[in-house]
C-alpha cells in the first residue's frame, strides 16, 4: 500500500533524527512491500524563517490530506535565538501548540521502555530495573494550562502575570476512556496522577475517572497525587503500566520517565485524535547543544516511526520489525554518547539509523 506521511523536519537536532527515521521507515517499506510517499511542512523555527510565522494555516491544510505526520524536535536556544526576539505568540512552540490543537492531537502516547540492554544507562540502582520496565504515559495534549486564558496586567506599578488551568469532564472523559482501552491490551492497570488534595481541575479529573473506570471492571484503577508518582518513577518504575495525566503534569512525568530509561533520545510519541490520524516525535526537544554534531540519538524518532505504522496504519508486523531491530542494535552494544556505557561502541546519529535498517533485513 502507498501512505502520504508528512514530514516535519524540525530545529536543531530535528533534521539529522528524522532522515534517520525516514531511512528505517523505507526499509520497512522496502522489506514488507508498501511505499511510503513524503509532504514536507515547514513547523517552529525552520517556519518563521521562511514565512514570518510557526505555523500557517497552508501547512494546517496540507498536513490534513497526509495520512500521519512523523515530526522532528522544534525551538531553539532561548538565550541566542533571534526566534525569541519575537511576541510568545509567533515564537517556535506557539506552532506545535496550534498544530496539536487545531488537528485535535487530544491523547499523547509516551511509551517509558527501559530495554534490557539499557539497564547500564539507567541512573537507578540495579536492583530497582532489572528485567527492564515498560509503562505507558498517557498525557492529555490539548486542554489544561498549555490552552487556558493568559495574559499579563500591569497594576499600580506591579506586573502580575496569569496561566489559568480548566478542563471539562468531555475533554477528561475522553482521554480516560483511551487510556482505559489501551490498559485492557497491556497489563490492566491505569494509575491516574493528579493534585486533588489542592485542585479543583484535578477533582473533577478525579471524579470522571472513577466514573469511566466503572465500565471497565477489568481493569485496576488507581489515583495517585502528582508529586508522589514524580518520586514513585524513580523508587519503583515497575509498578506502572497506564500512567493517565494531564497536559502539564505529563509534560514533566514524560521527561523525568525518559531518564530512567536511559535517555530523552530513547522516548517516543504518538499524538492522537479521533480517527486514524496522528502526529509522531520524539518526546525531547531540538537539542540545541548537540545540534549539527551527527551525535544525536535517533532511537526516539525511530520508535516514533514505528508507533505511526502501529497506530495510523494497522501494520503491525512491520512496527514489531522495526523496535525488534532497535534492541538487536543495542543487543549488540551499539551506543549514541547518551545512552553509552563501558564495554559498548559508541556510534554517531547516521551509524545507528544504518545499523537499525541492517538488522531489519
Ligand atoms: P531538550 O530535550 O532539547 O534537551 C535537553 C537535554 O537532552 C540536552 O542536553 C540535549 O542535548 C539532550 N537531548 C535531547 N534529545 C536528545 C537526543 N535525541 N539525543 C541525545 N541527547 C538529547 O530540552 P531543552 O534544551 O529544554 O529544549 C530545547 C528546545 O527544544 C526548546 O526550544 C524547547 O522549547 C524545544 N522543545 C521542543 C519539543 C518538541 O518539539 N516536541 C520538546 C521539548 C522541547
Ligand atoms: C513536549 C514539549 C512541548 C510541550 C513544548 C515544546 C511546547 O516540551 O512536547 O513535551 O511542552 O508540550
Ligand atoms: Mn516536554
């Protein structure tokens, strides 16, 4: 079959992780007989420059008629970039919290998966990982504090500034509900992180969760406070299989899982709306550090890619293909400097992407 996939290739690192995932994903193509055909769109920094702003609404339009977009990291180094000269509202994130919003992107899929063969570069004691662990945070991508009213008011010579943080139960609901779905084909356990015990968004979270969790009696539920699960990721990772959060919350769990995996260059993400659709990055950011080094680890993008062949296109043997490949290549010792560890080849960006297509024939 022939799938339209829309290609962002992002800031920064964006570029050099995405060719690499575009490399596995032709593989794939080549091996299991499907053609995969490329729209390029401009988002972030790489669209301000060519059009003055992050997103327009010609690339809304054209990401539409693609059936999936696999997108690299975008922003910049806020200290040196002339992006940040800019108003919020035109800087490079403003187009990532449009593109989300205006495609509908509500249900962030961030799979926490400490390989095996990771376990050397995971900060946490041995004993805490082995075996290796493999949760799944499902982070609400389109309400809460990243789309609530904001603005800033000058009072008597006092700056205040507000962020305000609403969500509705149809919005809570609804994620609830893709979180239960995915718990009843993983381990039937959904741990729902809020901050009840101060906010009201966070009750009525609460409450619309219990109500879902009533249709699936299969499937275990459990509230757990938000500052709590940030220290219970790092005391016992292996007692969670649906972490179920909001925008915010899972923006900050996500990072903090990616580390007890190895690396932010290891997490993957499947954004997802209604249908079929979705939006597939890498959790971290454009890296501007390593930038244009060829050292940066592509794993996430790739994982990414292989999400999208799940997810958007019902090929699932080709995405098993994919992160199989992922773990014979780390099986073998192959490392980017992120994840390396003594007795391991470290290889650049490029070598690994080559490395993943071998091992997929
Ligand atoms: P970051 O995730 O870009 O970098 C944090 C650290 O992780 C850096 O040391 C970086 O070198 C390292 N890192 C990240 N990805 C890596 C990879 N694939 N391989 C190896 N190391 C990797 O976070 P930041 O520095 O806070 O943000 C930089 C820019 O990225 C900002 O403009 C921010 O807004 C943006 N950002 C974008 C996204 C996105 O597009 N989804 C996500 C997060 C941050
Ligand atoms: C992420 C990023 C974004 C977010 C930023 C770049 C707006 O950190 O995808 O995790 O906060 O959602
Ligand atoms: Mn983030």
């Amino acid at each position: 079959m022939n799938f339209k996939v829309g290609v962002i290739r992002g800031d920064g690192i964006g570029p050099e992780i995405v060719e690499e995932a575009v490399k596995v994903l032709n593989k794939a193509g080549e091996a299991f007989g499907h053609t995969f055909s490329y729209e390029e769109l401009l988002l972030g920094g790489a669209s301000i420059d060519a059009h003055g702003i992050p997103l327009t609404e010609e690339t809304v339009a054209r990401a539409r008629e693609c059936d999936a977009i696999l997108m690299g990291s975008i922003g910049g180094d806020a200290k040196t970039s002339p992006w940040y000269q800019l108003e919020p509202s035109k800087r490079p994130e403003a187009g990532l919290l449009k593109i989300r919003k205006e495609l509908n992107l509500f249900a962030n899929l961030r799979p926490a998966v400490l390989y095996e063969e990771l376990e050397g570069a995971c900060p946490l004691k041995p004993e805490l990982t082995q075996g290796g662990f493999d949760f799944m945070i499902m982070r609400e991508l389109t309400g809460g504090l990243y789309f609530g009213e904001r603005k800033t008011v000058e009072e008597n010579g006092v700056l205040t500034a507000y962020d305000s943080l609403t969500y509705n139960e149809k919005e809570i609901r609804r994620i609830a509900v893709r979180a239960f779905d995915i718990a009843r084909k993983r381990r039937k356990k959904v741990t729902s992180v809020d901050k009840a015990n101060v906010l009201d968004s966070s009750r009525l979270w609460r409450k619309v969760v219990e109500e879902v969790a009533k249709e699936y009696p299969d499937v275990e539920m459990e509230h757990m406070l938000v500052d709590n699960c940030a220290m219970q990721i790092v005391k016992n990772p292996k007692q969670f299989d649906v972490v179920l959060t909001e925008n915010m919350f899972g923006d900050i769990l996500s990072d903090e899982a990616s580390m007890v995996t190895g690396s932010i260059g290891m997490l993957a993400s499947a954004s997802l709306n209604d249908t079929k659709f979705g939006l597939y990055e890498p959790s971290g950011g454009s890296a501007p550090d390593i930038a244009g080094k060829g050292i940066a680890n592509p794993i996430a993008t790739i994982l990414s890619a292989a999400m999208m062949l799940r997810f958007s296109f019902d090929l699932d043997k080709e995405a098993d293909a994919i992160e199989n490949a992922v773990a014979k290549v780390l099986k073998e010792g192959y490392r980017t400097i992120d994840i390396m560890s003594e007795g391991c080849t470290q290889i650049g960006t490029k070598e690994m992407g080559d490395k993943i297509c071998e091992r997929m024939q």
